[in-house]
C-alpha cells in the first residue's frame, strides 16, 4: 500500500519514473493507493496504470486497509503524518524522504527509510536489497 501526495506525486502530479516502476511492480504484487487526495488528482494522475486508489480521511483509514488486507504480508510506503499508523501496522514499512520531506516520526516506525519514491520501489523489484538493508 502507498501514499499518493507527497510520495508518488508532488504538487498532485507523478513523479517521472514512477507509472514505469509501478507498471513492473504489479507484476509481483497488487498496489493500491491510499491517498486523502489533497489536490484532488490522485485517480486522474494514476489512470491507466495497474493500481487500484481508494480516497481516504485519516491516518487510522490507512492502517485499517492495511489490517484488513493481512498485515503481516503487507508493504506501506510513505512520507507523512498521515501515514505513521499504516507504516507501523504493516509488515514492511518504507518511509520516503521525498521533495515534500517526510514527517519526522515515521523513520522510527519504519524498517527501512530511503531518499526517494524510486529508490522505494527499485528495492521492492529488487528483493536482495532488502536482503542487505535487513539483515542481523
């Protein structure tokens, strides 16, 4: 699961290199967007791309997709306040620290942290990056 504003967008549009990753990505995982819209164009900026986005309210929202999809199997993205409940609950929590910036608790609830939505999403495709970054 992951964040629109701020994480796969800026300003409500989509970073460049995103709808290729996410495109590949789908091929190995469902995504879905939670996302409180805050431009109004996350369903408009993600058309046509293998994702399914659901408009949330609240942080708590966010954690409760991710509980009700198991979990333990889930990987949350994101950058802000808004997302610190959803990281926390997941079982992989990947916070960005994106040109919005990233909220200041969620690399404490996060497992891994990463400079930006790419780097998120190249380690996803690229498992063995999460292999080193985790390790004991």
């Amino acid at each position: 699961m992951v964040d629109f504003t701020g994480t796969l967008s800026l300003d409500g549009r989509l970073l460049a290199g995103v709808g290729e990753r996410l495109r590949r990505l789908a091929d190995r995982l469902a995504i879905v967007v939670l996302t409180a819209d805050t431009f109004g164009t996350a369903r408009q900026a993600l058309a046509g791309l293998p994702v399914e986005v659901r408009v949330v309210r609240t942080g708590r929202e966010k954690a409760d997709y991710v509980a009700a999809a198991g979990a333990a199997r889930v990987v949350a993205i994101g950058n802000g306040r808004n997302d610190v409940e959803m990281l926390r609950a997941a079982g992989l929590g990947i916070a960005v620290i994106g040109p919005e910036g990233c909220f200041a608790e969620l690399p404490s609830v996060s497992q891994v942290v990463v400079g930006d939505v790419l780097d998120a999403l190249d380690t996803l495709l690229n498992p063995l990056r999460l292999t080193a970054t985790l390790r004991e």
